[in-house]
C-alpha cells in the first residue's frame, strides 16, 4: 500500500469544504502591514529573522496546556496569496506605494518553520511554532497564526481538563464526553474548529454536522424538548422517534416530569421496541438534580429489566458540576457539554505571543530579547529548541529549551535549574529525551506529513498519561518544570546586562 506523500496529503486536506477559499491574506492586522511596508522602504525586507510562538500562563489555572490548530496554520501558510480585490482594497487605503503593492501580488510564503505536533502536552514559554525566513513575510503571519493556535489549543485544553473530571483516569470507559456547543459559540467557525479541538482533547463525538462532515468525528444527537411537545403526549412522541430510528434512539425525558412522566415513558417505548428486535440506546436528563435524577432513573431502567440503557446528561455542565455529581454517586454515563466548552468559559483566551527571537545584521543572526519588568514577560533569545526529559518510568520530568547548537549526552547525569530562582537545582540520571519541535515548512515547502485526527488524540492519550498525576489536578496542580540550559541562561544574562 503507498502512502501519501506530505504534499499529497497537505493537498487533500485543503479541499476539505472549510479549508477551501476560506483564508484571505487581509487577515491579519493592519500594523503587520504597516511594518511590512516599513521594511519595504527602509531596504530590510529581504533580511532573515526567527520568531517563537508561545503562551506565558496555562488556561483555566490548569497545570497544562494540549498544543492543537498546527493544521489550519498549515493550510494558510501554504496557500498565502493576496488577490487582485484585496490589493485594490489596500490600494483605496492610501497607505502603500504601487511597488510596495507590486511585492504583495507576488507574495509566498517561503519561511522554515517548525512545530510542536498537535496532541502534545504543552506548557509555558514553550515555543509551539518557530519561523524563520524574511522577515517581511514572517511579520504578515503572526496575526493568523496566533488565531489558530490560540483558539485550539484553548478548547483542547478545555476538553482535557473536562476529559479527566469525567473519567477520573484517563482510560476508564465507563463515561464518555460529547461536544453539544455549536449553538454556543461565537461564530460558526469557533464552533467548527472548536468541535476538532474538543475531539483532540478526549471528546468522543460531536452535535455539529459541518465538524463530522470536514473530520470525521462522529456526530451525535437526540432530540429537542420541541420534538415532544409538537405530539399530543409524550409516549406518542417518544414512539414516534424510536419507530424513526430504531437501533439508536436516544430519548429527552424532562419536557414534563422527569420520573413521574419521561422514565415511565421511555421505559414504556423500550418494551415495544425489544418486542420488534430492538434496544432503547439511552435517555437525556437536560435539567434538574442530575444526581438524584439519574439515580432515580437507573433505578427504575433496571427494574424494568433496562439495565444497559445509557444515562445521558447535558445542561450547561463544566468540570466543576461533573466532579460534584460523580462524587455524589450520579449512575451518569455520557455527559454533553456546550457553553462552558466551546467557549473557554472561564479563560476565554489563550494570550499566545509572537516574538522576535534572532535577527541577521551583516549576514550574522543576532540573537534578540524582549525586556519587562515582570520576569514572566522577557523573551528567551535566539534559535531554539525544546527537549523533553522522561525518567525510568516513563514520567517525563522537565522540558529543557536550548540553544539549537547544544546537545545533551543521556549517559551523563544532567543538572537543571529553575530560570528564574536558580538556587533550585535537581540532577537527573538514568533519562530519555524526545525533541518536541519537528520539522513543517522547510523554505516554504512541506515536509510534514499532517497526521489525522485519530492519531493526533492518540498521541494526546499518550503524552497525557507520561505526565505526573500531581500536574494533572484540576485545582492547584504542581508546576511543572521548564527550563533553560546554562548556555542558553548565559546568554539570556548576558543581553540584559547588556541593555541595561
């Protein structure tokens, strides 16, 4: 069997329906093109610089971060092109000159980037994507990139952090989460691409038809509280949909009354079903004390001789009301999830950045570094690459970022030190390492093979177990370590005094 080839692949993708002539090259910020045209006129548009993108501070006071929306940045950064209404828009601006313009129409990206793959566990100050190029074309793509990563990475994390409350242990099957959010979101792509990350972070299905159709991701729904009320009774509706769908018949049970109506309902269309060769798949409870709701329904299902028939909930659940419930002993199986999901709900933003790490001056790179007086805030300088450390039993341990030059041996004891409060210091023996940033674009080109979604939460599944339980808590999770190698410390160090 051949295998696709990555540009076979990349092609493939983009005619997915939301891929395909969705990017225009205007989306971006208007001080991008401001700089750009500053670069023109000054004569340095052509010089090369790096760039690291990367987030300060996990969502949700979360103890980590799951690294998603590398594919759309993808897509974009491949099919950049500014097309003839655009550069008349930018033109009636009066703002640029006809060469300046001439330069947009020619436009390409050309740039080396790589990226930290989709489904890894990710932390702060972690570069999920490194460009270098000309720094004209790397000034355009800081906007759209940030948006794409930003929002996936935000939602994946959302979907985890829910993931686990749900679960308790990541690999127990018992309960399942499902992505209900379209009518939530802020618009119809947030909801779309939102329906991807949640999938990546542990999902199991989705409400949104438009997300199953362009991933793949299997598509789930039941029915409204309009279904029932537009029949005389509730039984007849009931009856009506599982004589619809027969071998998949979810049913709403708290349009009236939840245990004195829609359980005896349900338990009622569940006998006429089996005596025609048929099983009621599950019930929704939408409102109420799910707790005691769902324990009254189980039951009452199994009383009834039901005792396979799913327990489904929905109705504005976050992690926090999942917890509670399953503490409180809820026979809960399935939960949906919408508001607090799709739209980050308490961390509505990631606040990824965009910085300049390295700039050529005289045919040399010069490594560059931003200054603040909050230590959180300045920059790690120059090219760079991370490393992360696993110890015998397969936790990993500590991220290191390094120059891009150094190397680590493994059969030497490595020392590690916290970059800001460097008297905490801890050697390691006897580890592994797994370089986190692979090679996407090399000049422009792919050479990645995009992997698909199946996989992308496979390596989530993976990279999620190899974390420490204590980073995982959903209240005060330990801080994981991230760190600077000496070298790269030194130089960090050494720019600042410099500016100073």
């Amino acid at each position: 069997m051949n295998h696709p080839t990555a540009s076979e692949r990349l092609e493939a993708i983009s005619q997915k329906p939301v891929y395909r002539n969705l990017y225009s090259a205007l989306i971006t910020d208007l001080y991008q093109l401001t700089m750009m045209y500053g670069y023109y006129k000054s004569g340095k548009m052509n010089q090369r610089a790096v760039f690291d993108l990367f987030y300060r501070k996990n969502p949700f006071e979360n103890g980590f971060g799951i690294a998603a929306g590398l594919e759309q940045a993808v897509v974009y950064l491949t099919g950049l092109r500014f097309q003839d209404d655009e550069i008349e828009y930018l033109r009636s601006l009066r703002l640029f000159d006809e060469g300046f313009l001439d330069e947009l129409r020619k436009f390409r990206f050309t740039g080396t980037v790589y990226a930290v793959e989709e489904g890894t566990v990710v932390f702060p100050h972690i570069p999920l994507m490194r460009f270098a190029g000309r720094i004209f074309e790397l000034q355009l793509v800081e906007s759209a990139c940030l948006s794409f990563l930003n929002h996936q990475t935000l939602i994946a994390t959302k979907a985890a952090r829910i993931f686990q409350a749900t679960r308790g242990d990541l690999f127990d099957h018992d309960h399942q989460s499902i992505e209900f959010g379209l009518r939530r979101a802020q618009n119809i792509d947030a909801a779309t691409f939102g329906a991807r990350a949640a999938y990546i972070g542990g999902f199991v299905g989705t409400s949104n038809v438009y997300a199953g159709q362009n991933f793949g991701i299997p598509v789930v729904g039941t029915q409204a509280h309009s279904w029932i009320q537009s029949f005389p009774s509730e039984l007849e509706a009931f009856r009506a949909y599982a004589a619809t769908y027969p071998d998949r018949t979810t049913l709403l049970v708290d349009t009236y009354d939840t245990l004195k109506s829609g359980v005896p309902n349900a338990i009622q269309a569940a006998r006429e079903l089996r005596e025609k060769g048929h099983e009621l798949l599950a019930i929704r409870l939408d409102s109420g004390d799910l707790a005691w709701l769902s324990k009254e329904a189980r039951r009452m299902l199994d009383q009834a001789g039901f005792p396979n028939v799913k327990i489904l909930a929905s109705g504005d659940l976050n992690e926090y009301v999942v917890r509670d419930l399953i503490l409180q002993g809820s026979k809960i199986d399935q939960w949906a999830f919408g508001t607090a999901l799709i739209t980050g709900d308490t961390s509505p933003a990631l606040g990824a950045v965009y910085k300049l790490a390295a700039e050529e001056e005289n045919g040399v790179m010069i490594p560059k570094i931003k200054i603040s007086e909050n230590p959180e805030k300045v920059t790690n300088p120059g090219y760079k690459k991370v490393v992360r450390l696993y110890l015998e039993d397969g936790k990993a341990t500590a991220d290191l970022i390094m120059l891009d030059e150094e190397q680590i041996d493994p059969t030497h004891p490595l020392t590690l030190f916290h970059p800001v409060h460097t008297y905490k210091r801890k050697t390691i023996h006897n580890y592994t390492m797994e370089e986190l940033l692979v090679p996407v674009l090399e000049k422009g080109k792919i050479v990645y093979s995009l992997p698909d979604l199946e996989q992308i939460r496979e390596r989530m599944m993976q990279q999620l177990t190899a974390i420490p339980r204590e980073i995982k808590r959903p209240i005060n999770p330990h801080a994981y370590h991230v760190d600077l190698s000496q070298k790269l410390w030194d130089l960090k160090q050494k720019l600042l005094l410099e500016i100073r």
